[in-house]
C-alpha cells in the first residue's frame, strides 16, 4: 500500500520504541518488503530464538503501533495494552497442542458486544512479552511460536474491569473446551528447558532424595498423581482432600475395633448385665456418630501423618491462629498433647473442611463461616496437604489386612 506521511511516522516512531526498549532488535530484525508497485506490504520480525520471521501485513502492524508502548505484563501470563489482553493459555493434555493449532479451516473466534476474543497464535505482542521476560534461548526455544495466547480486543474505548475481563476469558474457555473436548489452561511465559533448576537447591544439587522402596498399590496413589498434575489450586485441594476423606474411615474402624476388644475384655459375668448390653450398643453407636464429615477429616491428624512435623508446611495466618489459641510461639513435639490433638489439630481439621465446602458449593448458597482457608494462602495450604496425603497413603498400606477391610454399617 501506498502510505502518507503521517503512516510512515507512525511506523518510524513505533520501530525506534522497540529498538529503544528491546535491544534484541536491531536493524536486521526488521525489515519491510515491496510489492510489485514500489509499495510497503508487509513488515518482517526477527524474534529472538525463532528460526522463521514473523510477518506481519503493513495495515495490521499500523493499527498495532499505537499500542506497542503501553504493553504490561502481570503474572507472567496475562499481557496488557491500550485496547488488547492477552491470555497465555496451553492444553491440559499436551497431545491436543498441535491439533488445536492445525484445525484447518477453523477459527476459534467471537465477538460480543465491542469485544472481539480468539485463540492468538505467533503473535506480536506475545513475543515482546516473552522477549521482556527473556523466556528464550537462542536456536532453541523462541519468543513466539512456543506460545498460544487468548487475544481480547477492544473495538472502542469501553474496556472492562480486570474481573469482567477475566471472566469473559474463562466463558471463551468454557466455549472451545465444550466445542472441541480440548481443555484449555493457563500457562506461565517461560523456557521450560529452565524448568529443571526449579528442582535443584543453590548448590545445584536436586532438592529429591532417590527413590523409595515402591509401596503397595492402593486408591489414594491415584488420587494423589492426579492431584499434582491440576494447575487450578481450588481443584488440586479437592482432589488432596479426597485422599484424606478415603482414608478417614480407616482411622474410625480402628479405634472402633480398639474400643469394642477394650470393652469385650470385661468379665464374663457383666454380658449377663442389661446396662452392660447397652454401653456395647452405645458404643457402637458413638462410632457411628464420627462417620460425619468434618470428623472423618479431623481423625487423620491422630493417626495418618505426623502433624507436629508438618506444621511448619501450614501458611503462616493459619499457624498464628492456632499458636493464638493454644497460646504457645512453638509447636514441637514437646507440645502437650491434648493441646495438639484436641485444640490444634481439630482446628486444622476444620478449616480444611470449612475450606473443602467454600470451594465445592456455590458461592450463592454457601454461607462463609470464618474457618475457610484465604484465597491467597490456598497454594501454600496444597503444600501441607501433599505431605499429608503422602503419608496417609504409606500409613495405610501399613495397616493390617482386617483393618483396611473393615467397615462399620
């Protein structure tokens, strides 16, 4: 196309912008071609990393100009301009990456409203945010075509809220998931080739220890492989819950089975005694009685997994709130049992049930009641939870056959 002089300033000033603020393009990295009449058709980007240039039609790149120097990144995966968002998303299920970027023919797009939103693919605006976060490695991993964003695109100046926004994007994600079967997830801006040193202490050596002896199969080893492989943090508590509330019954059988021998221990003479009788049925029924939720989950600290030793994993709200209640600056194992199993753990035990209820009913008829675990301590409370279920599962496979088999009616 033929350009005026005022296009040609707005294309002259928004390649200096970059050259000022990405010193990974130089004049080599951007270059224009003509067509068959002398005129500029499109503009090519050399992106750090990448083996092919992006290419870019002349007329998209002058209406992107504008934009170009308000970009910001939050989070490492939500990008920002004027009047474009961008989500960094990736497929659950890494088999579905290719097809959904090669479905011929299809484009996963709509409009609503001023709002235009679609799946983006080698992308502008994308490729400066991974080359601001160095997310690259030269011949290896580029800056552009390892990533497939969500792009919402403002038609006008009306531009939503953070969370109107964002729930705009996951009803586009509902959309394609239901359309296609393909879950989409977000995903971080980074070099996974990186990723390994997440595992390795400063010294470089791995954080793990060697492998341990392989345990018996049981339920809550599939439970736990499928929790670590959830991004959602509320989805991931619910699925280390799980292990927990399997396992729960277990640890009421035997105390159950501990207290019917206690009591089958007396005399002889007293199962002749009416009153006798009964303290043997309402014992029977006091058990029963603990087969309720919020129970069931406070009675594994007693017994599936060392509480004291774990304390420490528990965010930092929830450990003053109980050092508050039972009124001491350290939790060890010195501590006073019936401070820890009766006051300490019973509160961990309902702000995890209290927590498991806020996330599995809805927020319209679920009534919050001051036990629920912040928001923004969830993913440090998954970390507790992980040990926890680690140990629950080898807890159990230590148990005796009749007790694993075992089921109170």
């Amino acid at each position: 196309m033929e350009l005026t002089k005022e296009q040609l300033e707005k294309i002259e000033s928004a390649i200096i912008f970059l050259k000022a603020h990405y010193h990974e393009f130089d004049d080599r990295d951007i270059t224009f071609d003509k067509n068959e009449d002398g005129e500029y058709d499109v503009i090519h980007f050399q992106f750090p990393g990448e083996q092919e240039l992006l290419t870019i039609d002349i007329n998209d790149f002058l209406e992107m100009a504008g934009e170009i120097p308000s970009l910001k990144i939050h989070d490492n995966y939500i990008i920002r301009t004027s009047h474009l968002g961008y989500y960094i998303v990736e497929a659950a299920d890494q088999n579905y990456d290719y097809a959904i970027r090669n479905f011929d023919g299809y484009d996963f797009s709509a409009k609503k409203e001023n709002i235009e939103i679609s799946l983006a693919f080698d992308n502008f605006f994308i490729g400066l945010a991974a080359t601001t976060l160095k997310a690259y490695e030269d011949d290896y991993w580029g800056a552009v075509s390892p990533y497939m964003g969500i792009e919402v695109k403002y038609l006008n100046g009306d531009v939503l809220s953070q969370d109107d926004e964002l729930k705009l994007v996951r009803s586009f994600l509902f959309e394609v998931a239901d359309t296609t079967g393909i879950a989409l997830t977000f995903s971080p801006i980074r070099n996974t080739s990186y990723d390994y040193e997440e595992l390795q202490d400063e010294s470089g050596e791995y954080k793990f220890s060697e492998l341990r002896e392989i345990e018996p199969y049981n339920e809550g080893m599939k439970l736990f492989v499928s929790a670590l492989q959830i991004q959602e943090s509320e989805l991931r508590f619910l699925n280390f819950y799980k292990i927990l509330e399997h396992f729960a019954p277990v640890v009421v059988n035997i105390e159950a089975h501990e207290l019917m021998r206690k009591k089958l221990d007396a005399p002889k003479k007293l199962f002749e005694d009416g009153d006798f009788i009964r303290s043997i049925f309402d014992l029977a029924k006091s058990m029963r009685a603990k087969f309720n939720d919020e129970d069931l989950i406070k009675s594994t600290f007693a017994s599936c997994f060392d509480f004291v030793g774990l304390f420490e994993l528990l965010p930092a709200s929830i450990q003053t709130k109980i050092k508050k209640q039972i009124n001491k600056q350290l939790i060890d194992y010195s501590t006073d049992k019936q401070a820890l199993t009766t006051t300490a753990a019973n509160m961990v035990g309902k702000i995890i049930y209290a927590t498991r209820n806020k996330v599995v009913h809805a927020k319209s008829n679920y009534e919050m009641t001051g036990n629920e675990c912040n928001n923004a301590d969830l993913d440090t409370l998954n970390e507790f939870m992980k040990e926890a279920c680690s140990q629950s599962i080898r807890w159990y496979n230590r148990q005796p056959q009749h007790l694993k088999l075992s089921v109170i009616q």
